[in-house]
C-alpha cells in the first residue's frame, strides 16, 4: 500500500500518545519515509517513536511569535514538498484525515487516484469523550471506543495541497478561491477523545507555560490561551458535552451547504465561509470503527 505520492507533514513537542497514533495511522498508509515531523525542542521521545520517519528540529526557544513560526515553517517545508509529490498532507498531530469507510477506499487508495493542482478541504469534526457511556480505553485506536462528535468548522481545514498557495496561520485558510470537499472526507480533530489524555496533555501544557516564562524577558508568554492553567475547567468541559443533544442521523449536508453558500474572500489572497457553532452531537455510524487504524 505505500507509495512515494503522497508526504504528510506535521510538528510534536511531547505528545507521545498522538505521535503513536499519527505514525500508526499515517505511517501504515504512506510508510514512514513519506513522513515530516518538525520536531519542537528536538525530544528524544520523538526520535525514539517517530524511527524512520523524517525529523526536522526546531529549538524550543522562548517567543511570543511560536504560531507564526511554526506556520511560517509549515508552508516553508510544504513548499519543498511539493515539488516531490503529487499531495502534502499537512495537519497537526492530534488530526486524523479520514476517508469514509462506505466509499470502499481509504485515504491512500483515494489519493492514489484523486485529481491534483487543487486544495482538498475536509470536513471538520471533533471527538468527544462522553464518559457516562464510553468506558473503554484507546489504547489501540481512538474511532470505536469514540464515536461521539461534534462539528467544528474550525477544523474543516484545507488540509492536502497539490498547489501552489499559502496556508493561513492555523492552518484554516488557504489562497485558493474554490472550495473543493469531498463528501467523503473529514478530518477528526481528537483533544476531546479522552478525559485523563486531556488532562494530562494539560498538565504538560501547563508546565511548559511555565518554563517558558521564566525564559522570557517580561515574564510572559504569548501562545495559545488554552494552554495556559488559568483558563481550564477539565470536568465542566467534559461534563458539558454529556448534556448536549444527540441527533439520530449523520446528515450533515445542511452543513455543507451553509459552508459553500457563505464561501468568500477573507482578505490577503485567503478564502473562507463562515463558522458557526452547532449544539447538537451525532454519533458516527459503526462502519468509522477503525478508520483511524492503517491496515497491516
């Protein structure tokens, strides 16, 4: 199943059990050689669960600028990528692009033939964990014992790129005016697949936060807001999920529609639509058990 069309690029600091998983997941369908990591602070763990892939340290260096470089390095390397395949995959580590299960394909078989010279732009989905009737762990997979989601169009990024064009600073933008998604593509956003990895994944954000204002001159770090202490509510956050409602289909053609229908320019050569928030959960249907696996 591997082949050399298709690169997947992404960036890890210490996010062991994403890195696992990512590798698995994008590893087993492209092979570890088609795969760039950028390397925050350069940790052995990385290396050590990432061997064969392809590393690109950075120093973990104290600055308020972290997302801009990150991005900026980003389409630098997506960039020179391009040049080598027909699709870059880019995305971050705790995303998992996945081709739905009754097109008969997964994403590798789907891009083995998907047309190029285009941005694909998958459809946004999060995973929650609803802990009253998901108790199994996800030490093998997180689709399965997770089936809960919820649409976060903030997540419906342009994701695989055969273009020229920039990505937009987080990855939700793209200087392409077509908004070219395939209905049979999404991308699951997994911060919210488990109640204790959130955790701990927090207490390391935290503890990074930390650090790295004892580095700064002014004693402040300017980085994601939900990476820092103060503004974590773990169980009101979890428990919130468990209150909302859960449709009994996955239609999510409405969704589609508002997206392609309010499709517009969002200034410096990017393109848009407009991302509201929707109340309701949908559970996927069973045929998604897996799809985050590579088969052997």
């Amino acid at each position: 199943m591997h082949t050399d069309t298709t690169a997947v690029l992404t960036i890890c600091r210490d996010d062991r059990y994403f890195l696992e998983r990512f590798v698995q997941y994008y590893g087993g369908l492209f092979g570890r050689n088609n795969i760039y990591i950028i390397s925050h602070g350069d940790e052995p763990m990385v290396r050590e669960v990432a061997e064969g892939c392809n590393i690109f340290p950075v120093p973990a260096i104290e600055t308020s600028k972290f997302t801009m470089l990150h991005w900026r390095t980003k389409n630098h390397l997506k960039n020179a990528l391009r040049q080598w395949y027909k699709h870059v995959i880019v995305c971050d580590v705790d995303e998992f692009i996945v081709v739905d299960p009754a097109s008969g394909k997964n994403l590798a078989t789907w891009l083995d033939t998907a047309a190029t010279g285009t941005f694909y732009t998958a459809m946004g989905l999060e995973i929650v964990h609803l802990r009253d009737r998901e108790p199994d762990g996800i030490d093998q997979g997180i689709l399965g014992p997770r089936l809960h989601t919820q649409v976060a169009l903030h997540y419906a990024k342009p994701c695989i790129v055969s273009r020229r064009g920039k990505i937009g600073r987080g990855g939700h933008y793209a200087e392409y005016d077509q908004l070219n998604m395939p209905e049979f593509l999404y991308l699951f956003h997994m911060k919210y697949c488990d109640f204790d990895l959130f955790v701990e994944t927090a207490n390391r954000r935290n503890a990074f936060i930390e650090d790295q204002k004892k580095l700064a001159t002014d004693g402040k770090v300017r980085t994601n807001p939900k990476w820092f202490a103060d503004n974590r509510a773990d169980e009101a956050t979890f428990a919130a999920f468990a209150d909302r409602p859960v449709e009994t289909g996955f239609d999510l053609s409405h969704i589609r529609q508002a997206m392609h229908d309010s499709w517009e320019p969002r200034g410096n050569d990017l393109w848009h639509f407009h991302r509201p928030e929707y109340k309701e959960l949908y559970k996927l249907p069973d045929r998604f058990a897996g799809a985050d696996v590579a088969p052997d």
